[in-house]
C-alpha cells in the first residue's frame, strides 16, 4: 500500500472488534461488486460518435478515474481490515 492510514486501535470503550471487522469485511465485499460493475460498464466509440471529437477519451477517463476512486477506497478498507484483524488475532484469535 502506498499510503498511510490512520486506524482504530480496539479498546474497552470503543467499537467491538468483532463487529467493526464484520463492517470491514462488508465493506471490502461490496466495493469489489462496485468495481466488477463499473469494470463491465461499456465504453465504445459507437456510442460518442455524433459528439465532438475527443469524448471517447474523456469518457474513458472519467471511467478509469471511477475505477481508481474505489480502488483507494479499498485500499483504506484493507489497512483498516488488516489492522483490526491483527488486533484481535493478537488479542483473542480469529
């Protein structure tokens, strides 16, 4: 990962592990659903045609820029999932 993230550190008064890793693992799931649906979205040249020059293009930009939206997304997701699931397999074993 290339950036550094800012994660919980589990304690008594805080979230439950357990659940906040749950919400973790959701959130990891349903981001690779996002990015496979956005992935399978078609982009074709057919479809800009009558538009001006270049839309193709920008088009296939905005997708790509989507597709790289969530993969930071994900990548947040991963160091938090990580790190919680290294907390508690420390801390009780998952």
């Amino acid at each position: 990962m290339s950036n550094s993230y800012t994660t919980p550190v589990l304690n008594l008064n805080g979230s439950d592990g357990r659940d906040l890793y749950d919400q973790l693992c959701t959130a990891w799931y349903q981001l690779q659903k996002a990015r496979d649906a956005i992935a399978s979205v078609t982009v074709h040249g057919r479809d800009f045609q009558t538009q001006p020059h270049g839309t193709l293009t920008k088009a296939l930009s905005q997708k790509n820029a989507a597709l790289h939206q969530l993969d930071d997304a994900n990548e947040w997701v991963e160091a938090n999932l990580n790190s919680v699931r290294d907390q508690l397999s420390a801390r009780i074993g998952i």
